[in-house]
C-alpha cells in the first residue's frame, strides 16, 4: 500500500542499533556534549488513518548515533536520564528541534502534520519546561495545532494534582495530550476518569496478542469502544502484521503506528515522504475528477 512504497533501507538502522552494555556514568558523562556535537537526532514515525491509509500525524522518537557505539536505543539511555534527572535537557531539545522544523516548513507553505513529543514525568515538575512549551504554543498558532504531548501512566502515578495541572494547562491552551503506551503497567479506570486527555494510545503488548487471544481482542474492543463514548480516538501502537491492522479497522481503531505501516525515519525523509503522499493524493483527486 501507499505508505510502503517509500520505506527505505535506513530501517534497518533499527536493527543495528547496539544492545551491548553502556555504561551509565558514560551515557551521564557523554550525553550534554553529544547535543553540542549534533549526535542527538530526531527521527519520526508515521501515524496513519486506520481508514484512509494516509499519514496523517507523527511520534518524534529521538536518537543518539554515538561515535563509539553506533545507534543507542532510548530504551537504554532514556531511563538512564531520567534516573539522574537529566533527561529534561533533552526533551527540550527535542521540543526545539520538532517546532523549529514546523515553524519553518509552515512559513515555506510546505506541508506539515501534527508531531507528538514524549514527554518524561519529570518534565512535568520542570517550571523551564513547562514554559517553554507555553511561550511556544502561546506565541505561534501553528505550534499550537501542531504540537502534541504523549505522557505515560507513569506521570500520572507519581504526580497526582501538580502534573494534571500543568498538563490542563497544556490543553486549555489548544494542545493535544496523549496517553501513552495505555494497559503497560497498573492502568485504572480512575486515572482515565480524573485526567482530561485527548488522544489513547494502546499499548503494543495488547496488539501483539490480538492474533492468538481471544481475551485481548475483547480487551482491545472495548477500550476503542470506552474511548469513543468519551470522544478520545484510539492509536494503535507497534501494529507489525496485516492480521493486526486488519481487526483494528474492524474494530473502528482511529490511528495505526507500526512498522507494518513505517518505521521512525530521519527528519528529511519524513518530510520527503508527506510530500510524495501529498502528490499522489492530488493525482488521484485529478484522475476521480476526470470520470465524475
Ligand atoms: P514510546 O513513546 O512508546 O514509543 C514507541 C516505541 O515503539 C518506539 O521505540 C518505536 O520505535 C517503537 N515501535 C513503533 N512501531 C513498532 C513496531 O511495529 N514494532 C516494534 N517492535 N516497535 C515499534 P523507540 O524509538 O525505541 O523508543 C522507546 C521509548 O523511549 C519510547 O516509547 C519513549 O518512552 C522513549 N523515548 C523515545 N524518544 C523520547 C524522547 O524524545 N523523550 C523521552 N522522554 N522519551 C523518549
Ligand atoms: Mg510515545
Ligand atoms: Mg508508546
Ligand atoms: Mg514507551
């Protein structure tokens, strides 16, 4: 299908991404120069229209293509961060990067979609951060549209009242929240009930069972189903077969993201990508016209 037809080589990065030990104090001592020296890239996802195939959104999921070590995931040096408080500095600098980059597509006219960026529990006890991401979404409406904030239940766990708030805060300034990686750790009721979010994303360990249990496929209807009533859409989240991408259009999932669809890809071919999307999309329109 559409998007398919442009994944590249680079997808394999992924799998080459280094899973030998990095030592922590390294990954500490390391990290700040490797901002400076441009090691810190952002790649992007495809978030697709579960119905029209088309990429209609993006996760931005950062990088480090260390010179010694190659690709380090962000499985490894994420918490590695967070444990010693420093992943803020870099989550600001994702917001930086993100919204330059929309910021200056915007004023070209090119073609833009909302980018989401992750958002670490800590980033939400930051006053810096926090106002960093308010002077942006108050000062440009097309941050504003653009921007989103992905948080886990995580957060929601540690906080309470301070980070609903600030993510409160966030929206009533006209930014989508997303809750993340949703039925992964102690998921509850109550926390859907008590926090205002815009946007569920189910976590990939249930879309990894939809083909094999019965249970899951319950599991996955109803949450789609709670979240409609409450009007939140639904992404799905590691979608890697046709069998999985199948029974969420079925089951009315709004949004797909996955490697059956796409894997993150550098800044440059994710844009590259929208704009041939864009192209074949106005072809098409042109050749329906022709006939109707
Ligand atoms: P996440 O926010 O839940 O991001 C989704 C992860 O699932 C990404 O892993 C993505 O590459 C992976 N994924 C997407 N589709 C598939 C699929 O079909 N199959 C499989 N096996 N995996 C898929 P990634 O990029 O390695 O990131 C891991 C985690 O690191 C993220 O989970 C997020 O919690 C954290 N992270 C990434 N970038 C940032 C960032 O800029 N700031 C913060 N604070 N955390 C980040
Ligand atoms: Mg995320
Ligand atoms: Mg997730
Ligand atoms: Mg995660």
């Amino acid at each position: 299908h559409i998007v398919n037809a442009y994944v590249k080589p680079y997808a394999i990065f992924d799998e080459v991404m280094r899973k030998e030990y990095i030592d922590h104090s390294q990954i500490l001592f390391e990290y700040a120069q490797a901002i400076e020296h441009g090691e810190i890239e952002v790649y992007y996802q495809p978030i697709v229209d579960t119905i029209t195939q088309t990429v209609v959104a993006a996760e931005a999921l950062v990088r480090w293509n260390h010179p010694e070590h190659g690709f380090i995931r962000p499985d490894i040096f994420v918490p590695v961060l967070e444990k010693h408080g420093h992943i803020t500095q870099l989550d600001q600098y994702v917001l930086e990067m993100v919204s330059q980059k929309l910021l200056e597509r915007s004023q070209k006219n090119q073609i833009i979609v909302p980018v989401a960026i992750n958002l670490s529990w800590m980033d939400l006890y930051d006053e810096k951060m926090r106002y960093a991401i308010l002077q942006k979404i108050n000062h440009s409406s097309v941050l504003k549209k653009h921007l989103r904030f992905e948080t886990t239940e995580t957060a929601f766990n540690t906080m309470e009242n301070l980070c609903k708030d600030y993510l409160d805060e966030i929206r009533k300034s006209g930014c989508k929240i997303v809750l993340d990686d949703f039925g992964s750790g102690y998921s509850s009721f109550s926390m859907i009930q008590n926090f205002r979010f815009d946007i569920l994303k189910l976590d990939m360990g249930f879309i990894k069972k939809i083909e094999l249990n019965l249970d899951t496929r319950s599991i996955v209807r109803a949450i789609i189903a709670m979240c409609h009533e409450m009007s939140i859409q639904v992404v799905a989240e590691g979608v890697e077969t046709e069998t999985e991408y199948e029974f969420l259009q079925v089951h009315g999932c709004d949004y797909i993201q996955g490697y059956y669809f796409a894997r993150p890809m550098p800044e440059a071919d994710f844009y590259q990508y929208l704009e041939e999307q864009k192209k074949s999309i106005k072809k098409r329109e042109t050749y329906l016209h022709l006939f109707s």
